[in-house]
C-alpha cells in the first residue's frame, strides 16, 4: 500500500501498534518482521496472515500447547555452517539441535486432525519437510550439553581410556607423597591445588627445599608455596600430552560434523525461519487477545462495512483504566464512498477518521481488528491522509499553502483504491473561500470514485453532502443538557458545532453571545439551530426506538414462554391419551381372562351334555355376537373420542372411516363406486357408500 504522506503511518499511530507487536515478539526474526511490518495489497497474502492468526489466536484462549518453546537467533551460527574451513562450537551446537528438535515437535503437532483443523498454519511447513538425520547426526557425537562423546571416535576412546589410567595412577601416587609430607609436617593446610593444569602439593615456604620437584610459584603471604612434586612430573606430562591429543581429536571431530552438516545449512535456515515465523504468528495472536482483534470478511474490492469498530489504542488505555470505549459503525460502498463528519470539537470526529485509518492499515497487514465478526473490509491500493497542521518551514509554506498543497496531490493521485482521511477540510483559509475550494476539492474526489472521510465546522460542505452524488453526512452526537460529548456517530445527517449553546453554558455574559448572533448571517444561524434541534429530536427518536426494542424482545420473551407451555400441554394431553391406550388393554386381558373361563367351562358343558346343539349354539353366541358388540362400541367410542364427521365428498387424500368395522384410513385411489383405502399398512377397496369422511378434533388449551 502506497502511503502519502511518509508520516502517514505515524499520524495514524501504527507505530505504535508495531512497537506493541514487537514487545510481544521473543525472536530477532519476528522482532525485524514486526519492524517492517508489510502493508499486502493482494487478498490471497491478506486472507492467509489473517487466518494464520485466527488459529493461534483459537489455540491461545483455548490454552493448547504449541511446541515454539525455544527463542532461537541463529543467523550467525548459520551463516558461519557455510563458511569453508569454519568450525562450529559445541554450544552452537546446542542451539542448532534445539532448533531440529524444534522442527520435529512442529511436524509431530500436527497430526491429522490439527492439519484439519489449522490449515492456515500447516502451510508454514507445507513447502518444506522434516530431516531426521540432523539430529541423529548431532546426537551420534554430541551430548545434550555439546560436549564430544567419548565414544566419538576409536581414537578418542583410546584417548579417554588412556587419561583415565594416568589419573588414576597419578592420585596412587600424589595420595602417597602428600601422606610423606604431612607425617613430616611439610604440607600446609591445604593439601593440593592445580597450577596450569598440573597437580601440585601445598607446603610451608621454609621447607620448599627440602622437596624435590618443580616449584610453580607462593602464596601472597609468601608462607605457602606450591610444588609439582618429582615422583608425579612425568606422570603429569603424559596426562598433559594426551590432553593436547583430546583437544586435537575434539577439534578434528567438530571440524568433520561442521562439515558434515554443511549439506543441510539451507534447510537449516528454512527451519529457522519457520520457527520465527510461528513466533511473529504467536506475536500477532497475543496482540488480537490484547485488543480483542477479530477476524473480518475481506472482500477484493473498495468497500469498508465497520460494525461496533475500537480504536485498538484508545481500547488498551481504557481497558487499563476500567473505563468503556464507544465503537463506531460505518459503512462505505460504491453508493455512499465519502462521509463528512461535523459536529463540535472533541466530540470525536478525528477519533473516528483514524479509528478507520489505523483498521485499514491492521487488516492489510494480517493483524486481526477490534470490531464485531460480522464486518467486511475491502482492500486500497493507497492511503493519503491529511491532518492538523501541516506548514512546513523549510518550503516557508502557510498552514493553508501546505494544505492545498496535499490536496492538489489527493486529486492528482487518487483513484477508486483510494482511501483518504482529511481532518478539518478547508480551515486555515476566510470561512467563505475556503468553503469554496472545500466544495471542488470533494467534488473531485467524488468524481474519482475514491473513499474516504473528511471533518469540518463548514455549512456549504454538511449541505454539499446532501447533494452530491456518493457523499453523505455524519455527526458526532451531544448532550447539550450536560455540554458533553457522546462520542457516538450518526449516519445520514449533518451535526451542529454547539457554539453558541456551549457559550451560554458555560455562563459567557448573554450580550455579547446576542452580540456575536446579530454578526452572524441569519441564514447560516438558522440552519445551525436547525441541526442543534434535529439532532436532539433523533436522540428522542433514538430513545424512543431503544425502548421499543426492549419491548420487542420481552414480546419475544413472553411468546418463548407461552410456546413452551403449549408445548407441555400438548405432551400432556399425549400422555393421557396413551394411559387411555393403556386401559383400553387392560380391559381387552380382563376379557380374554373371563372369555377362557367360560370357554372351559363349556368345554366341561360339552362332555356332560347329551344335547350338543345346544352347547354349540351357547359357544357360537359367547364367541362371536357378544365379542364382536364389545369391540364394535369401544372401537366406536375411541374413533367419536378422536374424529368428527364431515359431511363431504369422498375424494382421494380424504381421512374416512368405514361404518361397519370403525376403521381409519386414507383414500388413495377411487375406481367408480369403489375406494382404494390405505388402513395400516395394508390397501382395502372398500364400496363408496361404506365410508364417511372424517377429520381430527381440534386440541383445546
């Protein structure tokens, strides 16, 4: 993104943000990215920050573990790994096999489902992949603390064994000559020292002579001298000796795994940067959680659709003070691209314009914004801005030269990706030629298609607004009962500046405010009571709406409960009907009991009896006549208990019941006189005349 002027950045205070963002970067690697913070113009670069950011954002509240444990700054160690003949440290070593544990912990984080879950930060190492034998090359010669192995290499090995022999030997033998000496009252209080690496014997001065060996030097007080004792001379020169070959082979072996390495320098530092890359990630999430940033939709297009929008700095210090932050929504498309704010001073207006600039720099940069999900920013190729004094001594231009010196350029540069903030357009100049050129200058812009916002105290331009096709006004609210302001944006109507309301009320002598009246124009002092009075009358209309919608949502309240008590009735109502199902069986087993009763007893009737006619003629009327009226009427009172009749044509989908058995059905399909009616699962052609239509009784709560 373009930035006219050069302090643009500065006078948006995004600065500040950078250093907020370095403040909470570990890495020299983020620290530089956050520095020089890119401003993208393409929506492929802007979504994938924007997403990258989103998800450790998401890892942050929810508390997961990402393995970016190690502040690593290995660009010298690096760069040295490709220098022929270098050699590297054992403890840079350390720090390079702390950055491929790195690697393999990242790698080994993102399984399958995290690879699902994050695929914006997946694609960090998507390009790249995980090399196992760096590590097992480090570890096959290096300890955790980059010390050699002793078992680098034979020659080593035989090295170490050897040392441990000569020591050994050299204690037997140095245990023997400080026994001598203290059975002989020669040795000092302290028993051995090392000078120069060699084992010496502490003795008083006045016998030093008396002892044969190399004298290595006294104490201050020149009352203790400290001798390499003769029987250990040539002992220590064979320990010193493979000293020298240790420190020999130590080298040779760091030399080769520097070289052996060498292959992998490159992907080293892809790793590198990968692990810095997650640290500036992490960086810009802290920040989001800071200023509770959010992640808006992008569109690639000029557009700008602010809902409940912070200015993240003003959000921090009254986050630290416990006090609110009034949002601000705007919205800026191809219909409406220029909003003039008016309204009296400190009432918000710059506050606005910059809350509006330093989110359009946030975004494209991939840093997340203080405003509600549900926003949408588009992208601008550039953005000029324009505020407070500008006069510049060097050029010995006037505030009002320098000024029109800006919007020469605004209008000689800006296009359709243009976003421009002027504070105060038109001040510094006579109020009525001021005004004048104010008028060309965004008539210009308009003409140009590009966005912006623009302050004033001008009445030609809150009128202008209304006029001119894609500009529209805007006011800061206040409470003139109280002369405070509200710092909350209106859309749609121009905003009074309160003049002569603050002077009465802060208590300037009334003569002279009738005074300064009588030299204003009347029109001009008319059209300012008139905002001063529209506004309040909104604020009214404001209030009002508010308790409307307060009474809106108790309705839907109200409606909620009233839904879920008809919902309980209705399962109530159900669950009756099902006890009543139950009875109804109940009373079937009760008859079927009292049907096999009798049936045995007739069976006994039936082997007494001499006259079996009779007996059949008894069981026929028991089985069939009385069974068939029993379950005829209850059937009958269940169907009347449910349906009603309907005196109406048969036709197909009708519900109807047949007269002879009481069973319900569905009419799919008629042929002449004759119905196909679907019962249960089965169809029935049943003949016309044998049903009735019926229909379900209403549920009355």
């Amino acid at each position: 993104m373009k930035l006219f002027p050069e302090s643009a950045a500065a006078q948006l205070e995004f600065d500040k943000i950078k250093d907020l963002l370095i403040e909470h970067s570990k890495s020299d690697y983020a620290k530089s990215k956050a520095s020089d913070l890119r401003i993208h113009t393409k929506k492929e670069f802007i979504d994938a920050e924007l997403q990258q950011t989103h998800e450790y954002k998401l890892i942050t509240l929810n508390n997961q573990y990402f393995p970016n444990d190690y502040i690593l700054n290995l660009q010298k160690d690096l760069r040295l790994l490709t220098i022929p003949g270098a050699v590297l440290t054992g403890d840079q070593f350390v720090q390079i096999r702390k950055l491929a544990l790195s690697i393999q912990t990242v790698f080994r984080w993102f399984d399958r489902a995290r690879r699902i879950a994050y695929p914006a930060l997946v694609k960090v190492i998507d390009e790249t992949y995980y090399e196992k034998a760096i590590l097992e090359m480090l570890d096959e010669v290096l300890d955790e603390y980059g010390n050699v192995k002793d078992n680098a290499t034979e020659e080593l090995q035989t090295i170490h064994i050897g040392l441990f022999k000569k020591r050994n030997e050299l204690r037997r033998v140095f245990d023997r000559v400080v026994a001598r000496l203290n059975k002989a009252g020669y040795a000092a209080d302290i028993d051995e020292s090392f000078s120069n690496g060699r084992r010496v014997v502490a003795v008083f001065s006045e016998f030093k002579r008396q002892i044969k060996g190399i004298l290595h030097g006294e104490s201050d007080t020149r009352k203790t001298a400290y001798i390499e004792p003769e029987e250990t001379i040539e002992l220590n020169n064979d320990i010193f000796s493979l000293k020298n070959e240790e420190s020999k082979e130590v080298q040779r072996v760091l030399r080769k795994l520097t070289a052996d390495l060498l292959v992998y320098a490159e992907l080293l530092k892809i790793y590198h940067n990968i692990v810095g890359e997650y640290d500036f990630i992490r960086a810009k999430a802290r920040l989001a959680v800071d200023m509770n940033g959010e992640f808006p939709s992008v569109v690639d297009k000029a557009h700008i659709q602010l809902v409940n929008a912070y200015h993240p700095l003003l959000y921090l210090y009254n986050k630290k003070s416990a006090k609110p932050t009034i949002p601000v929504t705007i919205t800026l498309d191809e219909k409406n691209r220029i909003l003039v704010i008016s309204g009296p001073n400190a009432g918000g207006k710059t506050v606005t314009l910059k809350t509006l600039g330093l989110l359009q720099m946030m975004m494209q940069s991939g840093l997340l914004v203080p405003v509600n999900p549900t926003s949408q920013m588009g992208i601008f190729k550039q953005l000029m801005i324009h505020i407070g004094d500008t006069q510049s001594i060097e050029f010995e231009l006037s505030t009002y030269s320098s000024h029109l010196k800006n919007m020469k350029h605004f209008m000689d540069v800006a296009n359709g990706k243009t976003l421009f903030f002027i504070d105060e357009l038109g001040s510094g100049s006579d109020p009525n030629l001021g005004g004048a050129f104010a008028e060309v200058i965004m008539e210009e812009l308009a003409h140009k298609h590009s966005f912006g916002i623009v302050t004033t105290h001008y009445l030609n331009l809150k009128v202008m607004a209304n006029k001119v096709p894609g500009i529209i006004n805007g006011a800061m609210a206040f409470d003139e009962q109280n002369l405070l302001p509200l710092y909350k944006l209106i859309i749609g109507k121009p905003g009074s500046s309160y003049t002569f309301s603050i002077a009465e009320r802060i208590g300037l002598s009334q003569h002279l405010i009738n005074k300064a009246r009588n030299l204003v124009n009347e029109d001009h002092f008319t059209l300012d009571k008139l905002l001063n009075r529209t506004e309040q009358d909104l604020r009214e209309v404001e209030k009002k709406e508010n308790e409307l919608q307060k009474l809106l949502k108790e309705n839907e309240r109200l409606k909620r409960e009233m839904t879920s008590i008809m919902d309980k009735e209705r399962h109530r109502q159900q669950v009756e009907l099902l006890q009543q199902q139950n009875k109804v069986t109940e009373e079937r087993i009760a008859y079927l009991k009292d049907m096999e009763r009798k049936m045995k007893q007739m069976i006994l009737d039936w082997r007494k009896a001499e006259d079996k006619n009779e007996v059949i003629k008894q069981m026929h009327k028991l089985l069939f006549k009385k069974k068939d009226e029993s379950v005829k009427n209850k059937l009958a009172k269940k169907i009347e208990n449910k349906y009603t009749e309907v005196n109406a044509d048969i036709s197909i989908g009708s519900k109807v019941k047949l007269k002879k058995n009481y069973q319900v059905g569905e009419v799919k399909e008629i042929r002449g006189k004759r119905a196909i009616v679907q019962i249960g699962l089965l169809p029935m052609s049943v003949d016309i005349d044998d049903l009735v239509v019926i229909e379900e009784k209403s549920i009355i709560l």
